[in-house]
C-alpha cells in the first residue's frame, strides 16, 4: 500500500477518533443526567416526576427507534444552526450525539436501577438530600455499570461515525465506502476493517478494565 | 431556639390545623420521652391493582429516654412502618410522632435532613456502600452533614475503635465479615452523634454467636453513650438480650406495652404468649409426652405442670414441697430463662402417692400463688 494511501488511513482514523471521542463526550453529558432523572423520577423515587418521567421517556424512545441515517438528514437545518455548516466531522458531531445522548440514557438508567434501594433509604435516613443521594450513593455504587455503558456507547458511536460519511463527515467508514467500494481497492477495505476491529477492541478492553478496578462488590471472594 | 424553629416551621405549614406551642414541643410535659407516638395511624393507598393497607392504628405510646425499648411482632405488624415513623422517612397518616421534643411529623425538606442527623439507624442487611471502605463508610454521614476532611478523619477513628474493627479502616465490605459488616454500619448510624439509634432487625441476618456480639455492642453503646436504642425484631431471643421495655405489635396495634420483665412474667395477649413459648417452650419433652395416661396407675405419679414468674421464684419449690408435704416429689423436667432479670418458665414434677397428695400438692401451690396444672399420669 503506498504511503499516500497509509496517510488517508490515518487521517481518516484521526476524523473517526474525533468524531466518536467528542460525541461520546457530549452525549454523556447529556445522557448521563437524563439517564439517572429517569432512573430516579417515577412514583415515589427520589426525584418523583411521573408525568416529565413519561414525557421524556418517550422522546428517548423515539429518538432510538429513528434509523441513525435518517436521523443525520433529518437534522440538517439544525446541525447547520449549531455547528455552522452540515458538511465535515465537525458538523457530524451533532447527529452522533443527538443519537448517542438517548443511547447513554438509557443504559445509565439502567446501570443506576442497579444499585440497591436500600442503600438510597440509608443515605435518606441519615439526612441525604437527593442530590447528595445521586452523587454520594447512586453514582459511586452504579460506576462498574457507568463505565460498561460507556464503553458500549463508544462502540457503537464507532458504528455510526461509518454512516456519517453519508454526508460528508470523513472518517474510518467514508474511507472504505469512498476507496475500498467505488474505487473498488478490496486492501483499503480491509485495512479500514482492520483498524475499526483494533480500535473496538482497545475500546471494550480498556472499558472492561477500567470497570475492573473501580468494582469492590466481588473482590477477594 | 428549637422552639423557635420549630414554631416558625409551623406557621409556614399552611393548611395544616393550627397548633399550640405546647403541643409542637411537648418536651416540658414529658421529659422522660425520647420517643413519643400520638394518635397515629398509617395507610398505604391502593396502587397498581394492589389494595390499600392499614399498616398502623391507633399508636399511642412513649419510648422512654435512654431505654432500649424492643419492638416485636411477627412480620407484616407494621414494625418497619413503626420505626420509619420516628426517622421521618415515613409520615404518618394521622397524628404525630415527637423525637427528642420535635414533632418530627411535621418536618420536610431541609429541616426534616438536619432532625434526621440525631437519628441512627442500622439495617438488616447492612446497606454499606460497596465502593467505598469501612472508614469511607462511616464518613458519610459526616460529609452529608458537612464536617471538615479533618474532623471526619479523628471521628472516624475514634468510631472504628468503638465498634472494635479498628483494624479494618481500609477493608471494603466485601472484605468484611456479616459481623464487621454491622459494626461498620453501628459506627456508621452512630457518626453523627444522635440521641436515638434504630435497629431495624438488625441481627436477623447474623449467626447466634455474632448476634450475641452485636447484641453485647449495642448494649455497652446505651450504657456509655447513653444512646435511646429502639429496637425492631420478630425474635424473642434480640428482646430477651437486650430490651428492658417492650412493645408487642399485632396487625398495626399495639397490643401490650411497658418493662419486659411484666410483661413477660404475665403475658396476657397470645401473641405475647406466643413470642413467650419460644423462649421457655410450653411443650413436654417427647420422651415424657408420650408416655402421659389420663388415668391413675398403681404406683405412678401425677404430672404437675407449675408456672414460674418472678425473681427466684422456682428456686425452692422442689426442696419447699419435699420438706413441707414430706413427699419425694420428681423433677419430670424444667425449663427457666431469664427475662428482665425476672425468672420465667416452668417446671414438671410427678408426684408419688394417692389422690391425696395430688390434691395437697396443687392446694400448696395455689397458695404460694404459683399457677399448677394437672397433666394426667405417668407410670
């Protein structure tokens, strides 16, 4: 493979790594949030908002349940309002974090059901407030499950960052589609399989680790 | 100053019945109460196709200052209820409910957290937070109530030597034995120095010998501490150990009340009696049971069951009828227990000879007051 081909690997390999970083980024800002508001607002928990719960539930579901394409052209107008043009990785960014954010929601809600609800009565009986409760209990216990989540969301940004070549974002996916399929090189296929295969795996290695370490319910037993 | 609060508290609680102070803080009227209960009931609405349940009705009692009161009752009595009442993680459907002379009732949100801080509570299964160690643990509370790194860091020292797990400051409990677990959590209810401590059935998930342990800790925590300890259990042995009043609870009631030592010399409801007979048993060995005839046989004896309730009580009467009635009267079989310091149980003796000495025998004890029946006969 020539050098310039090498090159355009690495690049692209650059554009997929922003594009799936700063989406993750955002998408945990966003989702980490909604995933414990929803984890924690139904009748009787400690942030009881059934009807928001509800309300907010739905616009998750329905925003998991449009197809990621479609998504990135249906949101055009908007990512052009946000990130000034809808064309490049940066522009990219905006529908890899509208479709993560639900995503991360979800699976933070989730992680957070996890822990047991007797430790949120403890915390209460001692005179936690809720956000004490969120950030001293909930958060700390449900951390294996937050960082399993996450890397699970990496993985799948990683998934969708190859969609978004669809409009011009760039990235690991473009380069396969753009070289490997049109142009017909089945080796620049291959070597963007390859690299995306490499970088799931470090992700989910790194991710299970990381949940390893910060995991004191099973050690030493 | 609590007063104060407390009063401008209620003029802010707009729709409520407008109370007198008297009655917001009753602490004058009854100092000795650590605990006070009016008048509550507690309902839980219908939900989910679930019906309504009447968890608590008409409680109307006081946990006296520095006591270690028991709560017993068989599950589903309403104890849980009970005792989430007196921390306000639960408000009562009707009445009130004073903790150390606040209506704690009537306290929500912020004032509600601060009340809570005098308030420990320890749990069956210990509820600790796996991710942080046995001294994060404790330190907690101490964050939640705002104290410096400083401070946290002598306290919990000094907690960790209290509960005598010293050594186990930087164990996660997962590490930790179901014993150490239930230190960690005493020392954790105890961190912010509160004047009650709740024990939600706290050793039910410990083996008799750690049980005794906790029991033993909890025990020393009341006497040097002078730390209130209400205790919640369904097992007579947790009362016996340890409880110097007690609160029998059936179906939401209270059904009898006051020092464990009457109320357990002279049960009167039969749940009472029931938590009774597991302590002293008011079933005959096997061996003897089955070899009890209900008529007389040449040369047998009379089984004589005899109640023993009080100090000392069943010490002489083996020795007392043998020299008094001058007949060899048998010791068939005898279970005592202490409750209360009060000695508690009963005894059967088979008594030799004709109808007669039958008769003197259970004449005898009638009146020595001590309460006899007739069994049948053995060989």
């Amino acid at each position: 493979m020539s050098p310039e081909l090498i090159n355009l690997i690495i690049q692209a390999t650059g554009e997929s790594l922003y594009m799936v970083g700063i989406a993750a980024l955002l998408g945990t800002v966003f989702g980490l949030p909604l995933g414990v508001f929803l984890a924690t607002s139904r009748k009787g928990e400690l942030f009881a908002a059934p009807l928001v719960n509800r309300v907010l539930g739905a616009i998750v579901n329905a925003t998991r349940s449009t197809p990621f394409i479609i998504l990135v052209v249906a949101i055009i107008p908007f990512t052009r309002l946000v990130a000034g043009t809808s064309i490049g990785s940066t522009a990219a960014i905006v529908p890899l974090t509208i479709a993560s954010a639900p995503f991360i929601a979800r699976l933070v809600e989730a992680a957070i059901r996890e822990v047991d609800g007797g430790l949120i009565e403890t915390a209460s009986s001692f005179g936690a407030s809720p956000i004490q409760i969120v950030l001293k209990v909930l958060i700390p216990e449900a951390l294996p499950g937050l960082l399993l989540a996450l890397t699970l969301a990496v993985v799948s940004l990683l998934g969708y960052s190859a969609m978004v070549g669809a409009v011009g974002g760039g990235g690991l996916g473009d380069l396969g589609i753009r070289y490997g399929y049109q142009r017909f090189m089945p080796e620049m296929m291959l070597a963007v399989v390859v690299v995306l295969i490499a970088l799931v795996q470090i992700v989910q290695s790194a991710g299970d680790y990381l949940a390893r370490r910060v995991n004191r319910r099973l050690r030493h037993r | 100053m609590k007063a104060a609060s407390m009063n401008a508290h209620q003029s802010l609680a707009i729709g409520r019945p407008i109370e007198t102070l008297a009655a917001i803080s009753p602490a004058p009227a009854e100092p000795d109460a650590m605990v006070r209960f009016t008048g509550i009931s507690k309902t839980y609405p219908a939900y989910r196709g679930k019906p309504g349940v009447n968890a608590l009705q008409d409680i109307d009692f006081a946990i006296p200052r520095g006591s270690i009161t028991g709560v017993i009752g068989r599950s589903g009595a309403g104890k849980s209820s009970l005792v989430r009442l007196i921390n306000g993680l639960e408000k009562p459907t009707t009445g009130r409910v004073i903790v150390d002379g606040r209506a704690i009732s009537a306290l929500a949100g912020s004032q509600l957290r601060l009340a809570q801080r005098s308030i420990g509570m320890i749990f069956q299964h210990f509820n600790l937070l796996s991710s942080r160690t046995a001294a994060d643990n404790i330190a907690l509370p101490l964050e939640i109530a705002g104290w410096t790194k400083t401070d946290i860091k002598a306290r919990v020292t000094e907690l960790l030597a209290l509960v005598g797990i010293a050594d186990k400051h930087d164990r996660y409990p997962s590490e930790l034995s179901g014993g150490q677990k239930q230190r960690v959590g005493i020392a954790r209810a105890l961190a912010t120095r509160p004047s009650v401590l709740l024990s939600d059935e706290a050793t039910s998930a410990l083996d008799p010998q750690t049980t005794r342990a906790i029991l033993d800790l909890l025990a020393n925590i009341n006497r040097e501490l002078g730390v209130t300890i209400v205790l919640i259990t369904h097992e007579m042995s947790v009362v016996r150990q340890l409880a110097k009043e007690v609160v029998v609870l059936d179906a939401g009631r209270v059904v009898e009340s006051g020092h464990v030592a009457d109320i357990f010399t002279h049960p009167k409801h039969p749940i009472t009696q029931s938590f009774l007979a597991e302590v002293i048993g008011d079933s005959l060995p096997v061996s003897l049971a089955s070899r009890i005839v209900s008529d007389r046989t040449a040369g047998g004896q009379a089984v004589i069951r005899v109640q023993v309730r009080g100090a000392g009580a069943g010490d002489t009467v083996v020795a007392r009828l043998a020299r008094e009635l001058g007949l060899d009267v048998a010791l068939l079989s005898a279970r005592i227990d202490e409750i209360g310091g009060q000695h508690v149980g009963s005894l059967v003796l088979g008594i030799p000879g004709s109808e007669d000495a039958q008769a003197r025998v259970l004449a005898w004890l009638s009146q020595h007051q001590f309460p006899a029946e007739h069994l049948g006969y053995v060989a």
